[in-house]
C-alpha cells in the first residue's frame, strides 16, 4: 500500500496540475471576465464600462441575463470631475420604467445644476435580482478607480437573490464565511468550464425570469430569517469597512416599499374562511363586521399577513393612520415571500451610519416617503408595485440624497453652489427625455407585470390598482400626439387592455367597457 508521504504527494501533485490549468485559462482569457468593470473596447484599455456578463457566476445558466446599463468612464479621472458610483438592484435601473430615469440620471442631474464649478459622472452600476452579497465583491473592486462617493441602496434581494434562503438561484447554506469561499471558487475558470459542462449534459429547463421562480417560504421567526439580517448585517458593514480602509466617503439609504396597497404574496393563512370572509366585508364596505370578524380572525392566526394587511386596510378606512401603520408594516414582514425588505433591515442601516458619523451619510429615504405620502402610509403614489419606486419616487430619492450631500462636509468641499435651488420635477423629467409617450408605454407593462405576480389567487387591493391603471391609460393615451396614438394602437396597446380587463372586478369591468369603446373611436 501506498505510504501517508506518497499519498500526500500525489494529492499536491494533482493541486498543482488544477493549479497550472486554472493559470493557463486565466492568462489565455477564456470565458467571461469576473469583473465589474471591463475596458469599453479593445485598443483603449483607459476607458472602462460595466462587463454585461458579469453577472454570470451567480446564476446558473438558464437563469442569466446581460447586463445593460450604459456606465462607461476613463481609468484616469479628469481634474474638477466627481466620481460617484451607485451600487444596488433593479432599483437602480428604474424598473418598471426606464433607467434614463432612476435615481442616479436624476442625481447627474441635479449636482450638475448645484455645483457648477465640478463635472459629475454618476457611474450607475444597478443590476437585476443580485444582493449585498454581490455587491460587496463588487465594492472592492469599485475602490480601485479613484471614487469620491459610492451610495448604496441595496437589500430588498436578501431573501431571494443569489446565496439567500428562498432563492432559486445559487444557494450554499447560511454560513458567511462558506458562502464567501464558494464565491471566491466561483471565479476560477476551472468551476465556470464545468458549470458548463454540467449544464450541457444535464440541461435546466429554460424558463422566464422573474418572480414567479420563488416558491420557497420562510417565516419571520424561522431560524433562516434570522441568519439573513445577521449576514445583511456584516455584509454592510465590511462594505464600509472597505471604503472606509481606501479613504472613500459612502452614503448609505434607507430602503422604500409598498405597504399600504401591496397584498402579502404568501401567508400562513391564506385559503382560510377567515381570511376570504374579511376581504369580501371590506369590499362591501361593511366596516363594522370586519373589525369583529378581523379582530377573532387575528387571535386563531396572529401571525398571518393576509390578516394584517386587510386590518389594516380596516383602520385606513376607519382613518386610524398609526394603527394601519403597524399593521401594514406586520403584513410585510409576516409576508412568506419575502420579496421586500423587512424593518430589521433599515433599523441596520441606520445604526451602521450612526455608529459611523462623519464616515457614512445617511441618506432616509424611507423618512422622505413617508413625508410625501397621505397620511404618511407609502403606497401605489409612489410605488409602481411592491418596492419599485415611480419615476416620481425616484425623483425624490435623487432630490433626497443632493440635499444630504449639500449639508455635508463632503458636498461643501465641491466648491460654490448656484443660488437657484433644486429644479421641480416636471423641468427635470423634461430634461431627462422622460414624456408622457413614455409613462404610457410603461404603464402597459406595468399592467403585464402586475397581473403575472404570484399569488395564488389575485387579492381585491390588486384588482383594483389593475383598474385604477386602465383608466389612467385611458386618460393619458387622448393627450398623446396622434402618431404616438397609432404608434400605441400598432403595438397592440388597445388590444392588451381589452384582455387585461377578465381580472378586474365586476364594478370596474362594466365602466372600463365603455372607456375602452371612446378611446377605440378616438384611435
């Protein structure tokens, strides 16, 4: 038999050949690049962009998709320029809308109107469906290239994005520390080749990207759910450490969601005569009987979202704004699918910026919806649908986040800023390109969106949101310039409406009928 030494041996020999093989297809530059940024094209290794691909390790392969955002920048920073890198989700991208205007266009915008003695390149660097754990393998590398400010808004994915506990991408267990191993492995070419090879031998079905793939549940009070905030926790705060090791000053935002008209997509109730018997009193008004019903509904099932939500669409109609608060805000964290963030999360972020004042800024956005919305219970007004914000919303962030650089020691140091305060709106949605073709256009896959989310049956507060955007088409689309109203008739525009109107309630059916016939003789 083989002595311990030899066997050893050959085990390092064997290290040593993957060693030499995975050296090899890194100096032969095989397969996709790992990095964020890439040069933008061959012959000019001094302008970089964002690597579409490379997103690629953190999906299998019928799961990925490129990346599209257009951020490109010269390796060697301009004098008088400030470079600010955002870093996040498809909250950056503006989804469901354009990503010419999200928060980061918007916040181009306005330093550049605020201090104009500095040229600011806003680098956007959003993308879809990843989490903190991506994001803080990203963040090393964003230090390397001469930032003045990196804002994070990222945490809505902790749940459900790649590593996380209900995601249907990549998962590796809870524990941090094998996790960020497995990420490191990730990068070796020799692990992409044979994700490939098993992919080609064994091929996943291919199938839709999007919500519909999370159908894994986990409760508020699971051990899994705890894990998650403690590895949301420490993922922050070595990002900061990070930036905090290369000298670069980070704001940190609140996250925003809807909870005042976004059903729980899961709870531990759902089906139950309780549960349907409450959303038919409020839809028939009977106030009274809903609170009896909802309140012995509660005592069996105290940890039901559906319950909580309905409740507190009860107290919102009874006008009892804290008690709907509470309420709405139970509702989402009970919700089993977790897709928004619950509170723990911004609770964190607020006490990683406190315990770092003069190194991080806090960037509430959160404390800025509430402020804009009716009675301080953020909704549909300034969330398309459970977290992304309206072009509106995003508005507000950007306007948020430059008044928090303004009254800060970092903004100060930009040198003067124009009298003239921060533009309204309308003037900066204009100079952004965004017109009402546009929100029109959108607004139908909004629709679309909406419709395919994944509840097992579509809730009444979403009927009605779906109803309540038809007849804003139905507004918007007679104020179009008429080529724009062929163009939205040859594109199938109308005929989408038509068919979306089999979800809606009876009540809004019948009015939407006759809407839709006037806009058909208007076309």
């Amino acid at each position: 038999m083989p002595s311990r030494a030899a066997k050893l041996l050959a085990a390092l020999a064997g290290l040593g050949l993957l060693g030499v093989v995975e050296l090899v297809l890194q100096l032969a530059g095989t397969g996709p690049a790992n990095n964020l940024f890439v040069p933008e094209r061959r012959g000019q290794p001094q302008v970089y962009a964002i690597n579409p691909l490379v997103a690629h390790r953190f999906f299998q392969p019928q799961h990925r998709r490129q990346v599209s955002t257009p951020a490109s920048f010269s390796r060697q920073k301009e004098p008088g320029t400030v470079r600010i890198f955002a870093l996040g989700e498809s909250t950056l991208l503006g989804f469901p809308n354009p990503a010419y205007a999200s928060f980061p266009a918007f916040l181009a915008l306005m330093l550049e109107d605020r201090f104009p003695e500095r040229d600011f390149e806003v680098l956007n660097c959003g993308i879809t469906a990843i989490n903190s754990f991506c994001v803080l393998d990203f963040v090393e590398e964003v230090v390397e290239y001469q930032p003045d400010l990196v804002l994070f808004y990222t945490g809505h994915n902790e749940f459900i994005g790649p590593y996380g506990i209900t995601t249907p991408f990549l998962r590796f267990g809870n524990n941090r520390t094998l996790i960020r191993l497995h990420m490191l492995l990730q990068r070796s070419k020799i692990y992409y080749y044979l994700k490939e090879l098993i992919h080609r031998l064994h091929p996943e079905e291919e199938v839709s990207f999007g919500m519909h793939l999370v159908d894994k549940e986990v409760g508020l009070f699971d051990p899994g759910y705890r894990i998650t905030g403690e590895n949301y926790r420490a993922n922050l705060e070595e990002m900061l450490e990070t930036a905090r090791g290369r000298g670069v000053p980070v704001l940190l935002s609140t996250l925003v969601a809807n909870v005042k008209d976004f059903h729980p997509l899961r709870s531990e109730c759902d089906g139950t005569e309780p549960a349907l018997q409450l959303e038919e009193l409020l839809r028939q008004g009977r106030l009274q009987e809903a609170q009896r019903i909802g309140a012995l509904a509660l005592a069996d099932h105290p940890d039901c979202a559906n319950l909580h939500f309905n409740t507190g669409q009860l107290y919102l109609r009874l006008a009892d704004y804290q008690a709907a608060r509470q309420e709405f805000t139970l509702a989402r964290d009970l919700d089993r699918l977790p897709f928004r963030a619950p509170a723990q999360f911004n609770q964190i972020i607020r006490e990683l910026a406190g315990s770092a004042a003069g190194e991080v800024l806090l960037c509430d956005v959160e404390e800025t919806f509430s402020a804009h919305s009716p009675h301080g219970l953020i909704g549909d007004e300034l969330i398309t649908e459970y977290l992304h914000p309206t072009v509106y919303g995003h508005y507000l962030i950007a306007r948020s986040m430059a008044q928090s650089l303004e009254q800060s020691a970092l903004g100060q140091g930009w040198g003067r800023m124009a009298r003239e305060g921060l533009k309204d709106y309308e003037t900066c949605a204009q100079q952004l390109g965004y017109t009402l073709w546009d929100e029109v256009l959108y607004r139908n896959d909004l629709i679309l969106f909406l419709r395919k989310m994944p509840y097992r049956e579509l809730p009444l507060v979403l009927r009605r949101r779906l109803a309540d955007l038809m007849r804003d088409q139905l507004r918007d689309v007679p104020r179009l310039a008429p080529a724009a109203r062929r163009q939205f008739r040859e594109k199938g525009g109308l005929e989408f409406l038509r068919r979306m109107q089999e979800v809606l309630l009876p009540e809004d059916r019948h009015l939407l009928e006759k809407g839709l016939r006037q806009l058909d003789g208007q076309l």
